[in-house]
C-alpha cells in the first residue's frame, strides 16, 4: 500500500513500532538507571511521535459505570425494560419499532445504528437509523429479532426455532458522522472558494481512511471504489468541483448509508427483548365445547345425546376449515354434583342438567382427568393426535377453582377459606353468588399450592396441550403465577398462558409480566369510532410490548348489545375489526349462526353453553355467510402474515363518524419478500345503514409513489380499486361491510 493510502490509525501504530525498535540500545546504555530510563524513555517517544495531520478522528471513549456517557450521548431509548426488569416482549420475526436520542456537542453531525445480538450473543443484524425529528435529536428504526415462522412446536423443525428463542438485545450505538460533517463543510467552501485545497485534502484524508475502517465491513470493490474517489480528490489538476464529485455522489451516498464511517461509537446499554416462539402473538383461537360438540336429540324420548371428546373430531375440522390455528376447550375436568347449577344459571339443577365445567372436581377426579362422560386420557390424547395432524394447536381451559366434591377440599382443607361456623366459604362476589366453587386460598400454603399444579399442568403437556386459558387468573396472587409459569416454561419453553383478565391496567400488565404471553381484553366493549380508534393504537403501540391483546367479538360470558341489535352485519364488521385489528384474535362457537339472543337483564347469551349441552345444526351456517368471511380473514392473515404484528398500526382520518379506517404496514426489509407489506381496512360500523366518507391515505408514509398512485385489491371480493390522497368509499350493511385491502401495485 502506498504511504499516501495508509490511515492515520496505520501511521499511528507505524511509528510505535520504530520507537519501541530503538529502545532497547537506550536501555543499555543506561542501565544503572532503570527507573529514570523509563522516565526518559517515554519523554523520548512523546518528543518523537508525528504531529497530527488533519483532524483527528472521534476516539472510542470507555464507558466503565453505569451512567457514564461516550464520546456521542445516547438516551431515551424506547422501548425500554420497565423497571429495568421485565423486557419487551416479541415474537419471532415479528416488527418493532424503537427510537432513541442520539446527538453531540456543536454542530458536528452524528449517526446512529441498532445492533441487534441473538440469545448467545451473536451479532444478528446491523440496522442504520433514521432522524425523524432533528430539533430533538430523535433517531427511529425498525427491527426484527429473527424470521418470522409457522413451524408447530410438535414439529421437527421446531427444534431449530427453540435456539433462536429467549433473550435477544437491540444496542443503540451513536457515532461521529466524519462524512456527513465534511461533506456539508466541503460543499460550501468549494462553492464559495474558500480554503479549497484543506477541504479536499481532509476529504481525501478521510476517504482512505474509510476503505481501511474494519468496522465498516467494506469488501474489495467497495474499497477500491473510496481509494480511487481519494485519489481524484488529490488531483490537483482537476477543477475542484470535479475533484468534490468524486466523494459526492449516488454511489458514494450508498456506501455511506450502508456501511459507513463511524467514528468514536458509543453503544448503549443493551436493551433486552423477550423473543417467544412462533404464534405467541400471531393467532387465530377457536372454541367449542367438546360436551356439545356432536350431541344429538333421540327422536324417541327428545332427550340430548352428548358430544365426547371422539365426536369433536368434526370441531377440529371444521376449525380447520375456517382457518383457525388453535382450537381452545373448556375444562375437560370432572364436574361436581354438590349445588350443581342448572340451565341459565340457576341454582337448582334438572336430573339432565351436566353443570358448569368451571365447577371442576367430583369423587372422579380432580384436575389430573378427564371427566368419563367426554372419555378417556387416551381418547384425549386421540384428539391432540389429530389437531396436530391438521397443524392445529390445542389450548386447555385451567380454571384453578374447585366443586365442594374435588378431592383436594378432604386432601388439603387448608388451600381453602374456612368460615367461623367452620364450613367452607363459597366464590362471591356480591351480589354475584357462585355456590357450586370454592375458591382457593393461598396464604396458607402457597408453595404446596404451586407444585400440585406444575405437576398437572405438566401432565396435560405430555397430553399434547401447548397452549393454557387461565380463568381468571387477576383472583390469584400474581408472585403464584410468576412461580408457576417459571417452573413450566423452564422445562416446557414452548408452552404458552392466555389470561382471562377483564380487570384493572396495572394487575393485566403484572400478568404480562410474569408470562402470560396473551390477554383477554376490553374489545367486546369498544364500539363507536372513537373508542376502536384509541383502543386500536392502544393495543397496538408501545403497550403491546408487554400486553397482547386478543380481540374476541364474543366468549361465553360476553354477548354485546352491538351483536344483539346489529344482526348478521354486525356479526361481520365485529369479525372484520377483531381479525385485523389484532395480531391474535378468536372466535367462540355458534357465531356462525348467529347465536345472539341475549339472557334477560345481562351480557349474555340465555341458554349459556356453561350450564347447558348445545345441539347445533351446522348445516345452518351457509345461509348467514360468517363462517365464509372467518376463513376469508383467516386466509388474508395468512397470506400477509408478515403485515401483522403489536407495533405498526395507523389510523387513516375519514369524514364519517360511521367510517373507521386503519392501515399495516411493514417495510420491504422485514417482510422476507423484498417487498412492502400493506394492508388497508375499511370499515362501516353501521349494522342497518349506508355510509360514505372521503379516506385521507398518507402515500409516501407506505412507499407509495404519488405520480403513479396505488391499486388496491380487496381481498374479500377480489376487486380492484385505484388509490391517490383522499379516496371515497361507500359501504352497505346489505353488500360490503367492509373493505380489507392489500397493495397490488
């Protein structure tokens, strides 16, 4: 290499290297002086070493206590781990976002880049990042821990997925931007004459520079390409302008954003993520009763027929042919007889009454078994066989409460609340009465409670279960499920917890927490536009970090007085917002037949299938269309799975106080396809009426190019419409309910 391309770096270590060639001979020659001789010696070398030529680039300065500040200031990084304790949570290959301010002193410009590292520390990925509001320094990119996948944990492939899981760290490194400070500098003196020859040396100084830095990761024909622009702008013989055009230029502009010069980085303190297995967060849930499911009326005595764990194969399938990907029971358990509840939820039972499956426990079994009347363990196991057959997982209802006939209540009489008179104190909560559970008390053996119920729920695991429901998980000390959910995913990583949480903000978020990885969620109840609006961005901006919200339009408990008054349309605009609004979403049975009458005086349906065994005809469902558009969703989530995700959601203003619009969108770079991800949703959320409304759609925002617009396809109907700034819409509760758009072109 000739002198005139080495780095300043290279001549530094060049000329330590002669200065500690010749001491040796003045260490001789003074011997009998040795602590002087070291004194004079490093005298000697500063005396000798070269002057600095040019400026000299942003050292690396260490940082070796917490709140110490590098050579370029980084804060505010976001997300953060709340408390500096619990981290955020992703799954994997799903979009993030995070931002961070990044400057330093004067008007030296900077640079920023997230290194995201993978659970062993390996360097994943290298991301530059964006100023989106310089007067604040606001520095934002978009991520991705990993690829995004499908593989089922049963799967051999899952293998492979479980070594990308766990804790992964993004880490925001500042650095001096030397190019961009030079360039801006250079172009005005050269456009001016001023100090002409010092601009272009400096830039010829920093170019060579530049092709040696390791840390830029240039290969040879990027090098070639900063030495030759070096060379030019040496060239004296060339008019200035031409020599400046050799550092500013497309090709040079791209080097710089892909691998640039970055002069005294300073990282961040690692921020931690939580990386969980595929379909944590990207889910579409299914539930039936397996009681109900197949159960038949006898011609002869008119008396139903109940469905077992074999009859609910045809649940399977049919969830299957929806789309769904988990198929979530109702506890399977043994039902109590002691104040069994009867239809409706009354408190004296009918001989044929079956009870609440909440009512869990009888001289059959706790738990640990499967109630006879549904069948056995292996016909259980027959079932999850089959659901893993069809690519489905299977999700366990735990409602951690027993029957005043559970075998724990004589086993351990002290895991539940006794009253003065010495019986046992039923579930309440008043005015509410629930006289077929007690509930458990845990201050006064908690530990005991936590390993009883690690070993059933590790029992219904090797069952074939990946997936808990947690009944009201917000009754019970949020330290038992911290104990709990550690011990199980410890052995079991793969398994997940959805917690069934209408409750206050900060008991969900505990729950989110400890590792209840989804959540049931305020969605039934958000219904105008305003309210889906905020609820919207809510569950999916920085909160979605921490607390997955699963949008369910109904569950056994929830029947809205949306559903009751808005009829099949409502059923379908419900069903549109909950698919698309949320990366997990489910569906309770008998939607498709629009079972919304509700139970006088509650947010119910009457004859609830808790207390009851339901007889459907599903050869009904054609008629009313909903079980076409729930496989139509479900495909559409599929085929642009990667437009899913907590953390890139965006509302589109309308004129419509009726017209809800959002948008996805996920950038080319994270998509695995190369290409931007959109997805536009539309809908009138007027189950009797009409509506029009203007759609404002930000072009630019999802790479759209103005000049040329945007066609759209709605994937429910196949057709395609063409997209500019402000766009109408028409929408009729009797035709379309809803646009769901994806961008063809």
């Amino acid at each position: 290499m000739a002198e005139s391309e080495k780095s300043a770096e290279e001549r530094s270590n060049s000329t330590t290297s002669t200065d500690q060639a010749s001491a040796p001979a003045t260490k001789t020659s003074e011997a009998k002086k040795p602590t002087r001789t070291r004194r004079t010696t490093t005298r000697r070398t500063a005396k000798k070493a070269e002057p600095q030529i040019g400026e000299a680039p942003a050292p690396v300065i260490p940082v070796d206590a917490p709140g110490q500040f590098g050579r370029v200031n980084v804060m505010d990084i976001t997300p953060a781990a709340e408390n500096g304790v619990y981290p955020a949570r992703v799954e994997l290959g799903e979009m993030f976002h995070m931002t961070a301010q990044v400057f330093i002193e004067g008007r030296t410009k900077v640079g920023a880049t997230a290194v995201v590292r993978g659970p062993r520390g390996k360097e994943m990925a290298r991301v530059p990042m964006t100023c989106t509001n310089p007067g604040l320094d606001r520095w934002e990119v978009t991520l991705a821990c990993g690829e995004r996948s499908d593989v089922k944990p049963w799967q051999p492939e899952f293998a492979e997925v479980k070594k990308q899981l766990g804790e992964w760290t993004v880490t925001i490194e500042g650095w001096e931007d030397i190019y961009a400070s030079w360039l801006h500098d250079a172009q005005i003196k050269v456009k001016v004459n001023d100090d002409v020859e010092n601009a272009l040396a400096s830039g010829a100084q920093m170019l060579a520079r530049w092709a040696d830095a390791k840390d830029s990761k240039l290969n040879a024909a990027q090098k070639k390409t900063l030495r030759e622009a070096a060379k030019v702008m040496t060239d004296r013989t060339l008019e200035p302008a031409e020599r400046l055009a050799a550092a500013d230029n497309a090709e040079i502009e791209a080097l710089h954003g892909s691998n640039p010069l970055r002069d005294g980085i300073s990282p961040s303190t690692p921020q931690r993520f939580k990386v969980e297995r595929p379909g944590a967060s990207f889910a579409a849930w299914y539930q039936f009763f397996p009681r109900s499911e197949g159960a038949t009326r006898d011609p002869e005595t008119g008396r139903i027929v109940p469905g077992t764990l074999a009859t609910s194969m045809a649940g399977l399938e049919r969830a299957k042919a929806e789309g769904f990907d988990i198929v979530y029971l109702p506890p399977i358990f043994p039902i109590g007889v002691t104040n069994r509840k009867g239809r409706n939820n009354s408190l004296i039972a009918g001989p044929d009454d079956p009870g609440s499956p909440f009512g869990i426990g009888s001289e059959l079994g706790g738990h640990d078994t499967v109630d006879p009347l549904l069948g056995t363990m292996d016909d259980f196991k027959a079932l999850t066989a089959r659901a893993h057959e069809l690519g489905l997982e299977i999700s366990l209802d735990f409602a951690l409460q027993c029957s005043p006939d559970h075998p724990w209540v004589k086993q351990h009489p002290n895991w539940f609340r006794v009253k003065p008179d010495g019986t046992i104190a039923f579930a309440e909560n008043p005015p509410k009465k629930y006289q077929d559970i007690y509930p458990i008390d845990f201050n006064a053996d908690m530990e005991g409670i936590e390993k009883e119920v690690e070993r059933i729920l590790n029992l219904w695991i090797e069952a074939g279960v990946t997936i808990f429901r947690i009944d009201n998980p917000h009754t019970k000390p949020v330290r038992f499920w911290q104990d709990v959910i550690t011990a199980v995913t410890k052995k079991h990583p793969e398994v997940l917890f959805l917690a069934e949480a209408f409750t206050r903000p900060g008991m969900m978020r505990a729950l989110s927490y400890v590792g209840f990885t989804q959540s049931h969620c305020y969605f039934p109840w958000r219904n105008t536009k305003e309210e889906l609006e905020e609820f919207l961005l809510e569950t999916n901006g920085d909160g979605g970090f921490w607390q997955h919200n699963t949008f369910w339009p109904t569950t056994p408990d929830i029947l809205t007085a949306y559903l009751r008054d808005n009829g099949i349309a409502g059923h379908a605009v419900r069903a549109v917002l909950a698919a698309m609004g949320s990366p997990s979403w489910g569906i309770y049975n008998g939607y498709e037949l629009i079972e919304n009458v509700q139970r006088p005086g509650f947010e119910e349906q009457i004859d609830n299938e808790k207390y009851e065994i339901k007889v459907r005809d599903w050869d009904e469902a054609d008629k009313y269309g909903i079980g076409t558009l729930l496989a139509s969703l479900n495909r559409i989530r599929r085929e642009h799975a990667s437009a899913f995700g907590y953390h890139n959601v965006t509302i589109l203003p309308t004129t419509d106080p009726s017209i809800i619009a959002f948008a996805r969108h996920t950038p080319a770079e994270l998509t695995g396809t190369g290409k931007d991800e959109t997805i536009i949703v539309v809908v009138n959320l007027d189950g009797h009426n009409a509506h029009q409304a203007g759609v404002h759609f930000e072009m630019t925002d999802y790479g759209i190019d103005p000049k040329h617009g945007a066609v759209l396809r709605d994937e429910l109907t196949g057709r395609e419409f063409t997209w500019g700034w402000d766009n109408f819409v028409s929408l009729a509760p009797w035709a379309d309910v809803a646009h769901v758009f994806t961008v063809v072109r």
